[in-house]
C-alpha cells in the first residue's frame, strides 16, 4: 500500500505540468477534450494516432497546438500522390567544393510530424514511413539516422473522400496505437468557434509551458503504473473476444469478423491504459481504464467481412458488442 501511495504521489508530482499544457491547447482549440486527451495518451504511452474526421474540425490544429505548448518541433507533411520517399525522409546531397556527401533531413525529422490527409500518398511513401514510425529512426544511403525523442506521428484522414486516394495497409494502420474519431462540436461549442476565430485579428496560438524532456520523465512513470492480474486477464480476454467471439458467447459475431485483433493490441491497450490512469492520477489501472481507451485501440485493428458491410455492421458495433458482454472483474 505505501508502495502504491509512493508511485500515486510522485506520478500526481511529475505529471502536474500536463495540466498547464492541456489548458494551453484548450486556450485555441474549443471543445475536442476527447482528442485533446487521446493526443496526450498516444504521447505518453509512445504510440503514434490516427485521426478521422471530416475537414474542418481542427485536427491539425491540435496537434500544432500541442507541439508548440511543449516546446517540441512540430513538421507538417501534406500528403499527395506524387509524394516520393525523399520528401519524407531525406536525402543525402553532394558539396561539389568539399567533396563530401551530407544528409539533407526531411520534415519526418521532428518531435512531432502530422501527417495530413496520409490516405493520399501512395504505397512507397507509406512503406518509407512505417520504418521510422515502428524503428524511430531512419534509413538513408545505408546508414541508420535516429529520430528525435519524443517522436510521434499524427496522421489525419478524411473518411468521406475516396477520389485520389490510397487505402493504407492493414500493416501500417496496425502500428497506430489509437484511431480517434473526430466528431463535429456542440452548438454551444460552434457558437464559441464563432466568436474567436471568425475575425481579422490574430488568431490564439499556444504557448510554450513544458519541455520534450519532461514528456520522457512521465514516460518512464508509465512502468509504475500497475496492472494487476485481473486487469490483465480482462485485457486478454476482451481481445480474444475479438478472435475468437463464440468462446465468449458471441457466436452471432463469427461471421462479422475477418481478422481480430493482435497481440500488438493487447500491448497497446495496456499501455494505453495505463497512460489513463497516469493522466488521471493514479498508480495503477481500472476496468474503467481499459473501457475508455478501448474503442480507440481496437477499432482499426478488428477487420469486418463482407457480410457485415452489407448488413451495416461496422468493426466499432463489434467491439461495443464485446464490451457489452465480456464480464468485467
């Protein structure tokens, strides 16, 4: 108990400048807590994000406004089909007067790199960034270049747009942690967006509160945060729900589902639970945890068949039907 008061105490300590940066976002951002917070989660728990919403609901924004309010170096790559690997990652360029080669690095070399409207490069840019997302570091004329630290990507899509597009591989939508679903604001919210950004004057930008290296100290408290049996085995068994839904009494699922989820999706949903209870204060994780950061970490990774389509079943109907039935501890 005085171990789990000790960790409780110094997580509430160390992560207190989280506080500071959350309003500092909200301070240009009106509304989209939920992506504020599941922006903060992927952060911490050093995973990257996968954002989907139609245009205009301040997707960008956020991940701008939350690189400059903890000092970190924000790149801003947009996608296109005539996008080369190069122009991601680098290239190494000849000094005529030196005789020396030097690598020219590309915007993938920041702490923060949004990847705006990711679905419309093609398949040799995508390949060129699964690297740097899965390695953190970067291959350039045969030679390894590591990636800044804390490295996240932050990818958008819009879901409603097909023209002209690429549909990303289930390999590399596998390696986002969290897929957040931005939905549009309340009237009251609208309302607010009205007031401060339909207007001549400067529009709010966040301010620098933090540091990167204050992010990699509260990274290193995830581990502190503890998970204990039962927790795990509600994780495990909420996976396998996903694979194997008639031992969970879901046999009406078996011909909705395609693939389940991977291990890599129990990792992520530890983690990222943990990364919840550690934005929330507490040394270790709840079943409440693993509810809320669910959705967001199986959605991309259950694949529905054609039959679900056809009877309108999406992979979030599953994983709620899964949430819904497998026994909480």
């Amino acid at each position: 108990m005085t171990d789990v008061q000790a960790a409780t105490d110094r997580i509430q300590q160390d992560t207190a400048f989280l506080h500071d940066v959350i309003h500092e976002v909200e301070r240009v951002i009106v509304g989209q807590k939920q992506l504020v917070h599941g922006l903060l989660i992927g952060l911490l728990a050093d995973g990257h994000v996968l954002l989907e919403g139609v245009p205009g609901l301040a997707k960008s924004m956020a991940v701008e406004s939350l690189a400059h309010a903890l000092g970190g170096t924000f790149r801003r790559i947009q996608f296109t089909p005539d996008l080369l690997p190069s122009d991601l990652l680098g290239t190494q360029v000849y000094n005529p007067k030196t005789g020396d080669w030097w690598v020219k690095e590309g915007p993938v070399f920041g702490n923060f790199v949004l990847a705006d409207e990711i679905n419309r490069a093609p398949a040799k840019v995508q390949s060129a960034l699964l690297e740097a997302m899965q390695e953190r570091q970067v291959t350039l004329a045969a030679e390894t270049h590591p990636l800044p630290k804390p490295f996240l990507v932050l990818a958008t899509q819009n879901p409603v747009e097909h023209e002209g597009t690429y549909t990303l591989p289930e390999a590399q939508i596998d390696r986002f942690m969290l897929k957040i679903v931005v939905d549009y604001p309340t009237k009251e919210e609208e309302d607010a967006i009205i007031v401060r950004m339909a207007t001549n004057r400067a529009k709010p930008t966040a301010k620098k509160v933090a540091t990167p290296e204050q992010v990699l100290v509260v990274r290193d408290l995830l581990d502190l945060v503890y998970v204990d049996e039962l927790a795990r085995r509600y994780i495990v068994d909420l996976v396998f729900a996903t694979r194997r839904p008639e031992e969970a009494g879901l046999s009406e699922l078996k011909p909705m589902i395609l693939y389940g989820a991977s291990p890599r999706a129990s990792i992520a949903l530890t983690q990222a639970s943990r990364a919840h209870a550690l934005l929330a204060g507490r040394a270790f994780v709840t079943p409440k945890d693993i509810k809320s950061v669910g959705m967001d970490v199986l959605r991309h990774r259950v694949i529905t068949t054609y039959e679900a389509e056809a009877e309108a079943v999406t992979s979030e109907h599953v994983i709620q039907k899964v949430f819904d039935t497998v026994p909480v501890p």
